[in-house]
C-alpha cells in the first residue's frame, strides 16, 4: 500500500497539527519525503525532528493567489488536506475559522485541479453532523452548532460538488475524536495522562459527556487506504470512527487504571463551554466497505499506547503545550 506512493509527489497541508504530523511521520518512517504546507507562525514541534527529511514550504491557503503560485510549481499528485482552524474551544476568530476551512479548502482544490492532482482527501470532522441521538452516518443531515462545524461541512460539500463535477478522486475522511501520540497536551486524553503522570488529581467538568475515540495509528491507515482505492471513491465521505462510545467518566477510568499513580479525578471544577449531544458515535459500514478498513485499536490498547509515549515524551509538553 506505501509502496505505491513512492514515485508519487505528496503533499500534506496542516502538517504542524496532530493528524497532518502524524501523517507526515509514518510517511518519512516508510522511506518516503513529502512535502507540508505551514504558515509562518505555525509551531514546528511536532514535526521538529523530521524537517530534515520532509520539504518545508511557508504558505496560508486563505491566501489564494499564492496558493495557486505554490501547487503550480509543485505539482502534488496526492493532497492530504488537514490544514484547519477552530477545533479547539479557544479558536473563536470566526473570520480565520471560514478563510482557513473553507476558503483554503476552495483556493487548494481549485489549484489542485488546475494542476492534475491525482488524489485528493479532505479532513472533515464529525461535528459537522451536530447533535444526533443514535450513531452517525454520511447520510445524515448536516446539522452543525459551532462556526468551526459549519466551515467543515460547507468545505465537504463543496468537495462532494467538484469531485462528481470533475470526474477526479476527491474524498472526504469526516474523523471523530482522534488520540495518541503528539496530540495537543490540553485534550482530554493527554491531559488525563499527564496529570496521571504529574501525580495530580485532574480538574474536569462532569463525566458524561461521550465521545468516539479512534487511536492516530488506525486513522493514518484509513488515509493510505483511502489513497489505495481512490478510484473508486470520487466524491466519497467516510466516517473514520471506533464505532464504540465512551464517557469522559469512562476515559478517566480507564487511563487511571492504566497508570502507576492513581489519581482522582476532581469534577465540575471547569467550566465546559461546548454544547454536548447525548450520543457520539460513528457508523462505520463505509469505511468497512469501500476501504476495507476497521480500528484495529481498541481503545484500551490505544490508551496503553499512549500512556507509554507520553511516559517517554511528556518533556515535550511545556507550559503552553499543555
């Protein structure tokens, strides 16, 4: 499956955040040197000791006269397209949430066209589908209740329309809520664990919240499956989900029993500013039957995992990380 994509020119935007690195690595640690889109003031750390076998281009796809400057010289045959804005309950610049979701979508895709891209796949997110009461599928409506959820729904639409316009693979992977190495330290799952590892008693808001959590080792699969069978996925979105659900109370459990240090979890000691739905789970038959995928990590052995990079990493966590 990496094979294939030896000769081919790859190219990950958003390759400074949590799925765009991730991504990058397991390509580099398979032989290969893509190219990431960054912009200027995008923090390297994730990606820091790599630089040396990726290529580095500084560009902000919001920007589209430099955009379509940057893939005419380069010419990408495949586009992971993780570059975004909003996710976090602290990006709140609605402006920069609808320039860098869908405006950057439109100016890459648009660029990308123009230059006989080969393979295209968005990064949608799973809160495009707003608050539902039994589990997720692409077929349901789209009903967002954040700036950022509307953003990447009006981009995946936007995808839908040009891919069964242009005839090309443009596929979009709607992920649910990723984990693992390198994800950013205030997260519920690494600021779990590295209170676990600080031997603080975490501060959390209530322990019902759900979630659907896809360790990063099953979602990176699912992008070079999606990039295997891409003829035959124009216009496709793909629910990228565990297909189980889980608490907070249930995840704090669960790394709290992984963990040498027990903790105890301190709740309604934070304010929660998310509208919370009383189900968060993905239909995952899609993916099943177009990619051939499944996680092949339940989330026990995903939080195992993480526990154990976290234990050896957590030096990256600074203050400002964390």
């Amino acid at each position: 499956m990496v094979q294939g994509l030896f000769r081919k020119k790859i190219l990950i935007t958003g390759a400074s955040g949590f799925v765009g690195a991730n991504l990058a690595r397991f390509l580099v640690n398979n032989g290969l040197s893509p190219h990431v889109f960054v912009r200027k003031d995008s923090d390297l750390w994730r990606i820091k000791d790599i630089l040396g076998r990726i290529k580095v281009h500084i560009l902000d796809i919001s920007d589209g006269s430099a955009t379509r400057v940057a893939v005419s010289r380069l010419k990408p045959e495949v586009v992971l397209h993780c570059a975004a804005y909003g996710g976090y309950h602290f990006q709140l610049d609605r402006d920069k949430i609808i320039r860098t979701n869908l405006i950057g979508t439109i100016n890459l895709l648009s660029a990308c066209i123009k230059n006989g891209c080969e393979c295209f796949i968005n990064t949608g997110s799973s809160s495009e589908y707003g608050l539902k009461n039994k589990p997720m599928r692409e077929s349901d409506l789209l009903e967002p209740v954040t700036d950022y959820a509307a953003a990447k729904a009006a981009a995946t639409l936007f995808c839908g329309a040009i891919a069964k316009r242009e005839k090309i693979p443009i596929v979009t992977l709607r992920l649910f809520s990723a984990y693992g190495p390198y994800e950013q330290g205030h997260r519920l799952i690494p600021s779990l664990i590295l209170s676990c590892l600080k031997k603080d008693n975490p501060k959390l808001s209530s322990g019902s919240p759900v979630r659907d959590f896809v360790f990063i080792e099953d979602v990176v699969n699912a992008y070079m499956k999606a990039i295997a069978h891409k003829d035959k996925l124009s216009g496709e979105i793909i629910n990228i989900g565990s297909a189980r659900e889980y608490s907070v109370r249930e995840a704090a459990e669960k790394i709290i029993a992984l963990s040498p240090h027990k903790v105890k979890p301190l709740w309604k000691k934070v304010v929660n500013p998310r509208i919370e739905p009383h189900r968060w789970q993905a239909d995952i038959t899609k993916a099943r039957k177009l990619l051939g995928w499944k996680p092949l990590f339940t989330f026990e052995r995903g939080l195992k995992k993480s526990l154990e990079w976290f234990s050896e990493n957590a030096g990256l966590y600074n203050g400002k990380k964390i």
